[in-house]
C-alpha cells in the first residue's frame, strides 16, 4: 500500500515560456514549450515518487485520451492509478499555463472543463488507513472525510492553498501541516507579521505552518521545531517556476519520511523547488532523491537529467509501453 496518497482532480497541461510577456499587438521569442501534466496535489505526489516513496492517486479525469494519458504519466513515475477514476463523456480539465524569464511570472488560462470530484461514497476508507501521508489541495466532502479519515489512523494530512479562500481556511482543523503561498498571506492577513499569522492558524489545528515566498524563501512555524525561515537557494537559470510550491509540498514529505526536523525538511523541499525550476513545467524537472542529496552536499546541480525528459515531454504518451520505451530510447 502507499505510504503518501493524494486526492486531486488533475490536469493536462500546455506550457509556453517566452522571454517576456508581449504587449497587445507585439511579439515575445518562443523558447520553449511542452506537453505536461499539473495540478498542486498532483505534481506534490508525483515529487514523492520521484524521490523514492510509495504512492497513490485517488483522483478523477475524463474518458478522453488526455484521461489515460495522465494515467500514464503518473504510472511511469510509480504512481499507483488504481483510484484514478475515468468519469464518462467529460473531457479532462486542460490548462494554458504561459511563463515567461523576465520577471520568472506564470499566467494559466483554464478551459474550465466541469468535471465531478471524487464522492466519499468512491473513496477506499481502508486504503486511505494505510497511508502515512495525504496530500491535499481542495476543499470538498470527500477530502473532509479522507483527512479525518487519516489523522485518525495517526497519519499527517497535508494541504496546499496555493491562495486564499474561505474554503481553504476551513480546512485547518483537517490539516496536521498547512503549507501556503505568499498571495495567500497577503490576501488573509496583509502586512501582520508571517509569525503571527502562522501562529493564529496552527491554533485552528495544524502542527506546522509554511509559507512559501518565492524567490524569497519560506518562513513558517513547527510546534516540534519553532521558527523555520530559509532563504531560496539562488539558481543561476530559471527556466519556469510553474509547479514549484507543489514540488516544496511532496519533497516536505519525502523530508519528513528521512526523519528529517522541520527545518531541514524545509531546506529539502527548498532545494528540490530550486532544482525543478531550471525546467519547464512541473514534471520534466522533477529531481530523485540522489540528485536532492548531491545538491545539498555539494551546492552544484547535476541537469543531465532534464534534457532527455524535455525530449520526451515534447508529445503526450497514450500507453504505458510506449512510455517507456520512448523514455529507454532516450
């Protein structure tokens, strides 16, 4: 059984990077572009695989090829699909997702394609008691219940809001870690102290709470570590922040399955962020945990990985055969 498990509704993504933002009626340079697949909680679990956990989808896509494509995509990362359900004559959710390097900015244009969340009635209690993570990004019945469901069975639940809602707020008392984004504090809480605000939420239920800042770092609190704040780790090219939050949000588990202290599983996640974002989009540039390590010992980053998996990035995978044999071919 997995030891992290999501719940998420992912999607398919298109990314373009451009060098910079064009005005209406002028031109930017293509520099890249590529078919992935996103989601916050879905990138999140697919780092935890990545670095070597076990884990699990329970998810919903459509009966389209973009439907089993994700499939595939998360099967070839060791992700296991038996909970990724196909709802019929709904297309999968796809998303524009336009990064540029001037400013390192990310704008999505979503499709808005309605497609039905998980229902409690669809979820596997007993599996979800087998995990010892559960990574979150959305407000609903069944993610109420799943985190109950976890915390009960003496797991962590993790939720990521990447900005501020009422909805997302509401989900503190379901959460043992909350790790958010600098639009989310901004949004809540204005110019109050980050400290203050971390502690104001860890009183709604969360052991610990991060906020991610960008190019700034992370600051947060732990009840088991106190203060966490960390400065980003500089990278010389960023090629697209795009999924960079989500990889911080799996890489913190992966940190905290090492038995890692809050702390350091903040700087592990910093770093795995930091390595991704020389990468576009948020799967191509997902590092393992041998990579993580080296970076951290040695401050340089080994790549040779990232130009093969843009390669294979560059058309979408409908069966897993060919997955894999595109990915030996490379």
């Amino acid at each position: 059984m997995p030891t992290a498990i999501t719940i998420c509704t992912p999607c398919t993504d298109y990314l373009i990077n451009v060098d910079h933002v064009p005005e209406p009626n002028t031109a930017a340079r293509l520099l890249a572009h590529s078919w992935q697949f996103g989601g916050n909680a879905a990138t999140a679990i697919v780092t935890t695989a990545r670095q070597g956990l076990s884990a699990g989808i329970i998810g919903v896509v459509g009966d389209d090829d973009m439907g089993e494509a994700q499939r595939v995509d998360f099967a070839r990362h060791g992700v296991d699909t038996m909970y990724l359900l196909r709802r019929k004559n709904t297309p999968t959710p796809y998303v524009v997702a336009l990064s540029d390097r001037a400013t390192h900015g990310r704008s999505f244009i979503s499709a808005g394609t309605p497609i039905k969340p998980i229902q409690p009635e669809e979820l596997d209690i007993d599996y979800l008691r087998t995990a010892k993570y559960l990574l979150l990004d959305a407000n609903t019945p069944a993610t109420r219940l799943a985190a109950e469901t976890v915390l009960r069975a003496g797991g962590e639940v993790m939720f990521d809001a990447s900005t501020y809602t009422k909805e997302q707020e509401a989900m503190l008392p379901y959460t043992s870690l909350f790790i958010t984004s600098e639009f989310y504090w901004k949004t809540r809480y204005g110019e109050r102290p980050i400290l203050d605000c971390c502690r104001e939420m860890m009183a709604k239920g969360p052991h610990t709470v991060i906020f991610t800042l960008g190019a700034e770092g992370c600051v947060g609190l732990s009840r088991d570590g106190g203060e966490i704040r960390l400065p980003a780790f500089p990278v010389e090219q960023v090629a697209d922040t795009t999924g960079c939050g989500d990889t911080f949000h799996g890489a913190y588990v992966v940190g905290m399955e090492r038995g890692l202290s809050p702390l350091e599983c903040a700087r592990w996640a910093s770093a795995s962020s930091a390595i991704k974002c020389t990468a576009i989009g948020g799967r191509a540039g997902q590092p393992t945990a041998q990579h993580v390590e080296s970076f951290l010992r040695t401050g340089k980053m080994d790549l040779s990985f990232i130009p093969p998996r843009l390669r294979y990035y560059q058309r979408i995978h409908y069966t897993l055969e060919d997955a894999l044999a595109d990915e030996a071919a490379k």
